[in-house]
C-alpha cells in the first residue's frame, strides 16, 4: 500500500538496453475543478481477527482507525501504516465461502520504505517473515517479500526516487505544522493582547452598578466595549462592532480604542466635539471601507442623568422599573466611514431599579440548530427575568440564556454591557 503521494496512473517505462527502467516523477494534480479521489482501502482476508491485529499493530506498527462488528462479511477492522493515508480492511469471511479462500493469496499489495533496509532488520527481529531479502530489480528498485501470518504475501519496496519524493511530503508537512504551530501562538499572543485593551478596572459609582464582557469567537475579533473614568463623578459607557473579522478587524478595534483613549478628555464637555474628533482619526488611519458602530454614554451620577450618542449602532435597551421598554435609537451615522460626522446628544434620566442593556449583534444574530436568532425580544425576556439580580449576575445569565439557546459553535462575538441604576439620588 503506497502514500497518497505515490499513487498515480502508472506511466510508460522507457527501458535501455539493460532493461532498466527510468523512474519518472509524480504528476502535480491536473484537473484542480475535478472532485478529490484517494485510495480509501484495500482488502486482506485473514482468518482470526485477534491474532492478525497482534501482528499488524505489533510487528508492523500498524495502527486501527475503524473496528466494525456488524457488515455483510462480519467483523470489519480498518488499520492504516504509520505513515500513509490509505487503508488496510482486514475480513475474516465465514469459513467455506468464496472469499475464505481468498485467504493466503498474493495480495499485491506493496509498501514503500525510506529505508528498507532499516524496516527489513526491524520487522524480522519482531518475527516478520520474508521469503527473501531486499534485492534490487530490472526495473531499478529494490524489494523484498514478507507474508503475514495466514500467508498473504506483500511487497516491501525501496527506490531512490521515491525515497526523494517521500523526503520532500514529509519536509512540506514538516514546514506546514511549523507554519501552523506559529500562527497559533501569534494568535495566542494577539488574544492576550487584545484582552487588555478591554477595560481591566471599573470606577466605582454610587448610583450605578455595570459590568461588561467579550466573548470572542475566534483567536481575535472586532467587538469593543470600555468604561471612561470622566472625572467628576462621571463614566463614558462605549461598545463598538468593528465591520469585519478576524485579525484584520482586531486591528482596526485597536485603533479605534486608541482613538476614544487619546480624545476621551473631551468627552465630559463637548461629547460631539469629542466623537468628531475619532471619527476624524479613525477616517484618516484607515482604509476607505473601515467604519465601525459604537454607542457611547456619558453617565453623570450625581444627577442620574445619562447623555448618549448612537453611531449607527444596535439599539441600546432601557428596561424601566416598571417593565416598560424604550429603545435608543441610532443618532447618526458610523465612525470613520465619511470624514466629517455629525450626531445630536440625547438626554435620558435613569431612576432607580431601571436597566440599560448595550450589545453587539452577536448577541441578537446567536442562531439555534433551525437557524432562529435569539433576537431582541428574547433578550428584553432574559433582561426581564433576571432584573433584580445585581450587574455581574444579570450579564451572567444573559449569557448563559444566550448560550443555551444557541448551543452549537459561536459564529460571532457576544459583546455585552449591563448598568443597572441601584438609587434615585
């Protein structure tokens, strides 16, 4: 049984005058459209399943993928080589039948060896019978043959070309697990990385209990959320959804979170100057089609009062005290889309026992087996079921809401922020 690498349509052997043949090289895959076919197995029937694995996996190093009990020959056992990707199917047909006696046969099956050599003297002192020792052929390779233990026969084989062909799969595969074995530590570094550029402490207020999380679906993504210390007993509340995934979005989050902390002083007297001003960085520091929605509020806890601009973001919820819901509406247009940018403020008095809900469509767009979102009214639901629980309790279990409704893999980010008002002042 041959590699992957090593199964083509057999070629015309050109021969010299002293019957060598000339090894030719593997053809590169010719037909990129045409669906992939590999050998998946060829077939051994033995007469003992127990005593043939013994000799497979214990002399020969061979491994089991697939041990079926119930087919139509009975027991099906799949073992593969230590190196290949084609299959052994070992049978043990009803004694008497036509495929008994199929058992002891010439299998034609052949294996390649790097080394022969090498692979001769190790299975012969594990007790692997060979009718002769490795020889060199007419046909320029050399081969050796050896029978298992109801005497099918196979063929060992050797060829310098081959063992060239074969160094050169297991240097590319050798390259491609190095090459992939970096990606995932430079995505575990920018993960940690990213993760601080979450807000890694929170003001404390008197009136106003919030909490924030990320969930993030991939190594990295474009989901942000942050708290603002705004001096005088003042806090910018700020999500944001960057348009697109993965690094590239991650990088654009970053950018944008650099952008609010360097101008974020404006923000307590002049919130549109301040938002005008990202938006212009944002504009200038990215590509044309960069933009991001972002929701920011400026909570003044003294006099309750929560000030707030929405850049074309999801409508934030505000689940009152009395279970009534308002929806704040987007304000005006997304960041860093247009150079210049213009939004009014919006002004919203919170009183005690009222809950505002700021998130990112990962968590109205988390979808179940049938392809239904979770959507706003499930999330209104969530928030109201769980509305005398403190912040950090009251964003657990609307994740955990969310999860368990949308239980198989996370496609997007789940950005959250909870603030619920604990007093009138």
């Amino acid at each position: 049984m041959q590699p992957e690498s090593l199964k083509p349509e057999p070629r015309a052997i050109q021969q010299d005058s002293d019957r060598h043949a000339e090894t030719v090289p593997f053809p590169e895959r010719g037909c990129p459209e045409c669906p992939y076919l590999r050998l998946f197995k060829s077939t051994v029937y033995v007469s003992d399943h127990e005593q043939s694995l013994k000799f497979y996996v214990e002399r020969l190093g061979f491994t089991v993928v697939a041990d079926v009990a119930y087919t139509l020959d009975g027991r099906w056992v799949a073992i593969a080589p230590p190196d290949g990707s084609a299959l052994l199917a070992l049978v043990a047909p009803r004694p008497g039948t036509e495929k008994a006696r199929l058992i002891g046969r010439a299998t034609q099956i052949g294996f390649i060896s790097e080394d022969i050599n090498s692979t001769y003297d190790l299975w012969r002192t594990r007790g692997v019978h060979f009718q002769h020792p490795p020889q060199q052929t007419i046909f320029g390779v050399t081969l050796a043959i050896f029978q298992d233990i109801d005497g099918n026969t196979f063929e060992l084989i050797g060829s310098d070309q081959f063992t060239r062909e074969m160094e050169q799969q297991r240097q590319k595969a050798s390259d491609r697990i190095e090459s992939e074995r970096r990606t995932a530590q430079e995505l575990e570094i920018a993960k940690q990385v990213q993760a601080r550029l979450f807000p890694q402490c929170q003001p404390s207020l008197k009136t106003l209990d919030y909490a924030g999380l990320c969930i993030q679906a991939r190594h990295v993504g474009g989901d942000y959320y942050d708290f603002l210390a705004l001096g005088n007993e003042r806090l910018g509340l700020v999500i944001g959804d960057i348009a697109g995934k993965g690094i590239a979005a991650a990088l654009l989050m970053a950018n944008l979170q650099a952008n609010l902390r360097s101008q974020f002083t404006l923000a307590r007297e002049q919130p549109q100057l301040f938002l005008q001003s990202v938006n212009r960085l944002f504009y200038e520091n990215t590509i044309d089609s960069a933009y991001a929605t972002v929701f920011f509020a400026d909570y003044d806890d003294t006099a309750q009062r929560l000030r707030y601009v929405n850049c074309g973001h999801l409508s934030a919820i505000l689940l009152r005290r009395n279970g009534t819901v308002e929806l704040l509406h987007s304000t005006g247009t997304v960041l860093g889309l247009f150079e210049e940018w213009h939004s009014p403020i919006v002004d919203c008095q919170l009183l005690a026992g009222d809950i505002l809900a700021l998130y990112t469509d990962g968590v109205t767009e988390s979808f179940n087996e049938t392809g239904e979102e979770f959507g706003e009214e499930l999330l209104i639901e969530a928030l109201r079921q769980n509305a005398d629980l403190p912040a950090q309790q009251l964003l657990t279990a609307v994740v955990e809401r969310i999860q368990s409704f949308s239980s198989t893999e996370q496609h997007d980010d789940i950005t959250l922020i909870i603030a619920r008002c604990m007093r009138d002042s």
